[in-house]
C-alpha cells in the first residue's frame, strides 16, 4: 500500500532548499509566475510531466509543485559521501548509464509507493524550444502500472535561461503552468499509453502556448 506522503525528513530539506535558495531564485531573479497550484494534490503518489529545456528545470517545478518532486539522477552521484544522502532525500533516484529505461522504471514505482509525486519530462530529454517532438509513454506506463494519477504541467521560458557559451544564468522571465489531473491509463494496453500521452503532450502544449 502507498504511503500519503513523502518522508518527514524530506519534507523538511525540500522547504528549507525550497525558501532560502529555490524560491528567491524563480520569483525574484526570474520573475516566476506560477497558475494552476491548486490543481496539485498535496497528497498520495502523483506522476507529473513536464517539457524540458533546462537544468533549472527540476527545482522550479518542484518548487512550484508545493510538494517535493523526485527526478531521476546520474548513479555517479549516488558514491559520493553526503551528497547521496542529500539528494536521496531530496527525493533523486539513482540511474544507470546504458539501462536508463528499466532502472528509472523500477526507481520511479519505488518513489510512487513510498507516496513521491515522480517528475518525468514527457519528451524524455531537453529540447531547444521547449516543445516536445516525440513524447514518450514511459510516463503513461508508469501511471497505469501503479494506478496514480498524471498531472500535466508546461515550463516557459527556462530555455533562455543560460546562453550558450555562458556559465552565469540569465534574469530571464519564467512562467509554470499547472494543468488539470488526468487519471490513469486502465491497462498497460499500447494503444491506450499512446492515446494518454498524446493527451498530456497536447495539454502541456496548450499551457506553454498562453505564453508568460
């Protein structure tokens, strides 16, 4: 059985990161706006998907979430002292290189058991407008395989955050967009993973195109 929600300890660590380092970031230096918090079940196991253009990705949506989101991670990072523990509890699980499918699967259900809601970007990788081209039905397999609910969110704006050649990011304006919750998929069954990902791909467009 699930758990309702994430460890206290990572609770924790997510609002103190949240409030002292996260949050001054998007709302002042970038300007974040955010809809749609209400939208967010605050508890129980969520998968929520995103498009992705940028390393700031991760903690602006889980910060706009008001819950921690647990990403996936490189399994380097899980051999070194302290930070394991840091990004463990900050909700990072680890992947292997060369068996990212079934590693972040297996990863991801664990989170969703022990009451996580689960970031997965529906593209599977960062694209340069921030649009996604060819959405993938990892995340729809992973909703239905664990039967918790989808909830779409579109991320504007993070593409411009650094430019090229640079290593100082840019005080670029961000808006996230919070889409409705979609249930489930009820089978694992090809076409209804892909009738359900073309669904999250289309509300995600939807909200990026009303812009900042």
């Amino acid at each position: 059985m699930s758990r309702s929600r994430e460890p206290f300890a990572s609770l924790m660590l997510y609002r103190a990161f949240k409030w002292s380092i996260v949050s001054p970031v998007l709302h002042g230096y970038l300007r974040g706006r955010v809809y749609g918090t209400e939208n967010v079940p605050q508890e129980g196991p969520l998968v929520v998907v995103s498009n992705h253009a940028s390393d700031f990705d991760p903690p602006i949506l889980s910060c706009s979430m008001r819950r921690p989101v647990a990403f996936m991670a490189k399994e380097e990072l899980f051999r070194i002292p302290l930070l394991k523990q840091g990004i463990e509890l900050y909700g990072a699980y680890p992947v292997k290189r060369g068996a990212a499918d079934r590693s972040a699967i297996r990863a991801a259900l664990k989170c969703l058991e022990e009451g996580w809601a689960v970031g997965l970007y529906l593209g599977g990788t960062r694209t340069p407008d921030a649009r996604i081209t060819e959405p993938k039905q990892g995340a729809a397999w992973i909703a239905a395989k664990a039967k918790v609910p989808i909830l779409p969110v579109s991320l504007w704006g993070t593409e411009a955050i650094f430019k090229k050649g640079s290593a100082i990011p840019r005080p670029v304006p961000v808006t996230v967009r919070i889409g409705q919750v979609i249930d489930p998929p009820a089978s694992t069954k090809r076409e209804e993973l892909e009738a359900l990902t073309q669904h999250c791909a289309e509300a995600i467009h939807a909200l990026h195109d009303f812009g900042r």
